[in-house]
C-alpha cells in the first residue's frame, strides 16, 4: 500500500481540526501554517472532504473548516476516499489460473487487502486525537482530554 500525499495531507489536516477547541473553525491559512502544508493544495482537499460531508466550512472573518461529525464518526478509509485516494492492490490484475502461484499470491494479496480495508475503516480521528493528546503530554504540554 502507497499512500498519497492527498491523504498524508488530508489526514493532517483532520486530525488538526479535531484538536481544535469544541471543534471550532479554523482557516485553511491557519492549518497549513500548523502543519507545515501548501494553503492551495490543502484547500482542494478541503473542498473534497466538504462535498464528502466530512467538514463544513463557514464563512466571514471567523469561518473557515471545521468537522462536520465528531471524530469518533470519521473514519480513516472515509477520508482516503473522500479525496479519491485507495489501497487496492493490484486494481486492474487478473490472474493466470493455469499457474499456482500466480492464483496464491493474487489471493494473499486481496486477504490482506481486506484486512486493511477493515482496519482503516474502524481506526477514526478519536483514536489518532488520543493518540497525539498522549503523545503531547508526554512532553509536558497542557492538553484537555474531552472528545
């Protein structure tokens, strides 16, 4: 599995808005700054992940994006394909069914797919939220643990 910078960003971007203060918007100049990403490319995905029902965006002086669900909703597999990304393997492979290993590798292949498949849909932004709110305090920074 090769993961895009589509989804590197956009999973960056999410957790970003999930550890914002109850949530609230936060401008695409402000999340880029944060993490350290390009402002126009963030705002495509943005976009994407708006019209995927993942974020709201608000406008005027303090709008900007914010989650549209909490992120116990919002699932890791529902962000890669909000922004067009997949982990299929080997999408447009057919194997030759007259060799053995060729039919034992294409279905090892598809089991850990599956497998994959499974984990990033049930892995969500709480559990990254948890985990980046721990890995905060363990350097000493005040964090509030309320999702």
């Amino acid at each position: 599995m090769k993961l895009t910078t589509r989804s590197h960003y956009s999973v960056k971007a999410l957790l970003d808005l999930s550890l914002q203060p109850n949530y609230g918007p936060t401008s695409v100049k402000a999340i880029a700054k944060r993490q350290d990403l390009p402002a126009p490319y963030l705002e495509k995905l943005l976009i994407e992940m708006r019209r995927s029902g993942l974020v709201n965006s608000l406008r005027g002086s303090q709008g900007g994006y914010q989650l549209a669900r909490p992120p116990s909703e919002i699932s890791l597999g529902q962000i890669l394909d909000a922004v067009g990304d997949t982990i299929e393997p080997l999408p447009y492979y057919n194997p030759d069914i007259e060799q053995v290993e060729d039919w034992v590798t294409f279905s090892l292949w598809k089991r850990l797919h599956e497998k994959m498949k499974d984990a990033l849909y049930k892995i969500t932004l709480a559990d990254l939220y948890y985990d980046a709110r721990s890995w905060k305090a363990s350097l000493g920074e005040a964090v509030s643990f309320v999702v």
